[in-house]
C-alpha cells in the first residue's frame, strides 16, 4: 500500500512540476506582449539618409541555394530587379546544388550578366558547412561592405536594399532584418497556421526584444549585415545547425546593434507538406540548444545587464519544453486516473489554472500579433485552436531534436523543399524533394490513440474541466502523425515519376 502511495506521490509531483515548468515558459509569452507595447515609442529609424549624402553603401546580396530546382530563377530575377545603383551592387549565386538547379541558375546568370547586372555563379563541389559554409566562401570575393542574404524561396522587392541600407548610417549597427511575408499563406490548413507562427515570432519576439534593447537573431535570410560585424564576430561558422543564431548573438556580444524593421516585408514560400514543415523545425531546434549549449556560458560571463541576460537564456532554451512537453503528454492520463476519487472540484483547481497560464498565454500571444499586422484579423483567428494542437502534435519531432543537441549527435543541415507554390491550384505532391521520412508519425498516432481514450474517459466519468485540454492533445497528435504518412504513402507513389521528369517543371530561361 505505502509502495503505491509513493507511486501515485511521485507520478503527480511530476506531473505538476513539469506542469509548472510549461507555465512558465508560457507566462513568458505575455512578457513578450508586454515588452512589445511597453517600448513601442522606440519606432527604429536611421540618423541620416545615406542616399541624400551620396554615400550609398556597396552591397552584395549573396543567394545560397541547395538543389532548388523550382524556385532558383524566380529568386535570380527578382534580386536582379533590385531598385539600386548597378555600380554599388554585386550579386553572388552561392550553389551547392547536385541536380539540374545548378544548369538553371548558371544561364539565369548569364542572362542578367549580359543585360548588365554584375551576378556571379559560384558553385561548389562539396557542400563543407553547408549553408555557413557557402555564404563564408562568397565572402572571400565579395565586393560589398553590407552583405545582403536571401534564401531560394524568397522574392525580395525592388525596394528592399534603399528601406535597409540607411541604417548603417549609424557606425553601432550591424545588422537589419525585415519581417517575412508569405506568398501561399492561404494554401492550406498547414500554411495558414504557419503564417500566425511566423507572424508572432516577427512581430512580437523581435518587436519586442529589439525594442527593450535586448538581443534578438538575424533569421538566415531577408536581412543585411554589416560585413565587418560578420568578420569581428568570428565569421560564419558551422558547429551549429542555426548559424545565423550563433553568428548573431556572438555579434551581438561583441557589442554591434541590431535592427528589426517590422514595416519592411520580404514574400517567402511557407513549407506546404508536413513532412518539409518537421524537417524544419527539428533544424531550428536542434540548433537553437547547440547555440545555447555553445554561447550561454559566454552571455552569463559577461558584463551585460541581468535583464539582457535571462531574456537571453528564455531564447535560446525555449525548446527545451518540447521534451517536457512529451513528458506531460505521458503523464497526464495516469495522474488524471490517481486523482479521480478527489473529485472534479479539485481536478479544476490545481489543473486549470495551469494550464490556464501555459494555454491561454500562448493565444493571446499569436491573437496579437494577428491585430498588429491585418485589417481583418479576426477572422484569421479561427485556426488558433488548430495551431495550439499542432503545437503539442510537433513535440516529439522537436523533442528528438532537441535531445540530439543535448547529447552532441551530428546531423548533416537538411534544407527545406520548396516547390513554388503560389496560389491554390498549384501542386507539390508530383514534383522532387521530399521532407525526410521517420517512425515518428506512427508514435503520434500512437499518442493520438493514447488521447481518445483519455477523452473518453473523462467524458465518462464528467471530468468535464480536462476534457478541451485533452482534445488539444489528441487532435495534434492524430493531425500531425495522420498528415505525416498521408504524404509518405503518396511520396513513394510519385518518387518514380518525378524521378524521370514527367510532370517535372524546369523553368525555361529565356
């Protein structure tokens, strides 16, 4: 009896610990509403107009591209339409690729060279550091003293670099990011919840730490760097999956501000299978630990300001929930069954208030960032349950990354595929590349099938206050693990045709 007693003990003190943990994590997210609204004065703007001084600064814009077959010439093309002195510009086409991307873009080149663009293409045989690496490459015979960065499935407009350039104006700033914008945020269910996520993450986390004065990252692309910020930090490096976290805060320490210009947007093509969309966050996961693991102990040695430093560890440590996360979803369905014969008023009161804080926290978070950016933001807000759920329903994907990182396991940087879409018609499941297969969907289903009873049970028993953070979990788990072999099943039914082509669209040069 005292043996099962211990148990039951232990599992419920778990249970609320890792609880508490989450709501903390969650609580943050109001900190980052309220750091957003208690600086929002501090509007970024630069002290002088470059161009009215006649001192434009020399740009490159450098393109990493990775077997980008579909998307390569549309990023060429707009990039060469860039509204700036041709003489004050130079573009480089940094390509790893092994397939025919690398055809395309060596004529997309030719092309813009011959109309008087100077575009170079430069490709590598071995993909050394991968993306860190290309980009450390291109910087050797770079021309510019700002560095502008584009990925593949960006389309830039013309008047990005003269909305970010004036900012160097100030000697302390060493790098400008623009927020993204989404080219097939409507697509689908998938997409539109992207959208939110990535809408939040600009406007408030960004919004919010760059205002309050503390650190915040350059996200890989739609941004510009001062080049000598890259070189005193140390370079481009590539011990890390997120080498744009890590080159950003080591930059950051070396005491080079950074600039978040919410109102300059850069269209981006959103992942639009679940397996592409797993494949990048368990990147930006792994590597967001492997950057904490690699920097923290330098932020907590250095001279900056206490609140400068926690906001930092919240950063760079917030994927750490998703193994807690993983651990509350085992460990709620047992604790629910030892505490039934306490009775449903006291299920409310220790539960609730938790889940309250780690839930709803999370949702208004997103609910404002929606009003920051739309006239019509209410009625995108019908999908926030969907990305709460999404949001349990991807933590095994991040938690496995997330332990790779803790643990020190290599992974080679798996870019994302993009297929260009654009509008509903178009079609991703006949063309190349493939988010990576794994076991996972089978354990979410699994998890999926673990909740629907738990539901069940509650509903039985009129456990009525656990009964919609229950569903949250089942929903995601079914959603997630369902969707993920869904495409398996059509990828292995495609792989053959587009292995040969058919259906396969290369994009003309003309």
């Amino acid at each position: 009896m005292m043996v099962g007693m211990d148990m039951d003990t232990l599992l419920l003190t778990a249970y609320f610990a890792v609880l508490l943990v989450l709501a903390v994590f969650g609580m943050h997210r109001y900190l980052m509403v309220f750091l957003y609204y208690r600086y929002r004065h501090r509007r970024p703007a630069p002290s002088a107009l470059l161009e009215v001084q006649g001192d434009l600064p020399k740009v490159t814009v450098q393109l990493p591209v990775f077997n980008e077959l579909y998307v390569v010439e549309r990023l060429i093309d707009a990039v060469a339409a860039l509204d700036y002195p041709k003489q004050r510009l130079q573009i480089q086409v940094l390509d790893d690729s092994t397939d025919d991307t690398a055809g395309i873009a060596r004529r997309r080149c030719e092309h813009h060279r011959d109309a008087g663009v100077d575009i170079h293409y430069l490709h590598r045989s071995e993909r050394t550091g991968f993306k860190a690496g290309a980009l450390a490459a291109g910087l050797e015979t770079a021309t510019g003293d700002v560095i502008a960065i584009f990925d593949a499935d960006f389309v830039p407009g013309e008047s990005f670099l003269k909305e970010t350039v004036h900012h160097f104006a100030d000697e302390d700033v060493g790098m400008v990011q623009a927020r993204w914008d989404h080219l097939n945020g409507d697509y689908s269910l998938l997409t539109r919840i992207q959208t939110i996520l990535l809408d939040a993450h600009f406007v408030l986390e960004h919004g919010g730490r760059n205002r309050s004065r503390c650190f915040f990252n350059f996200n890989g692309t739609a941004g510009v760097w001062r080049r000598e910020a890259i070189e005193t930090a140390g370079g481009w490096q590539h011990d890390t999956l997120t080498e744009d976290m890590d080159l950003s805060y080591r930059a950051q320490l070396r005491g080079w501000r950074f600039v978040f210009l919410p109102d300059v947007v850069a269209p981006a093509e959103i992942p639009v299978s679940m397996n592409a969309f797993k494949s990048q966050q368990h990147r930006w996961s792994k590597g967001s630990i492997q950057t904490a693991k690699k920097l923290l102990p330098k932020i907590l040695a250095s001279p900056l300001p206490l609140r400068v430093k926690i906001e930092a560890v919240f950063h760079l440590s917030a994927n750490l929930a998703y193994p807690l996360m993983v651990l509350l979803s085992l460990l709620i369905f047992p604790s629910m069954l030892v505490r039934f014969n306490m009775g449903w008023h006291e299920m409310l009161l220790f539960d609730v208030p938790l889940f309250v804080a780690a839930t709803m926290s999370v949702t208004s978070f997103y609910v404002v960032s929606q009003r920051e950016i739309y006239p019509d933001w209410k009625s995108r807000l019908k999908v926030i349950p969907m990305l709460l759920s999404l949001g349990i329903g991807m933590c095994l994907n991040n938690a496995k990354a997330v332990m790779e990182a803790l643990l020190g396991r290599e992974t080679d940087f798996v870019r994302t595929p993009k297929y260009r879409i654009e509008s509903a018609s178009d079609e991703w499941q006949v063309k190349r590349y493939r988010g990576r297969r794994s076991y996972l969907p089978y354990l979410e289903l699994l998890l999926g099938l673990y909740f629907t009873a738990a539901v069940a049970y509650a509903a039985l028993h009129q456990i009525y206050g656990s009964l919609p953070f229950l569903v949250l979990f089942q929903v995601g788990f079914l959603f997630t693990g369902a969707l993920s072999l869904s495409e398996n099943r059509e990828s292995k039914r495609t792989d053959s045709v587009a292995a040969f082509g058919i259906r396969h669209t290369a994009y003309r040069v003309q």
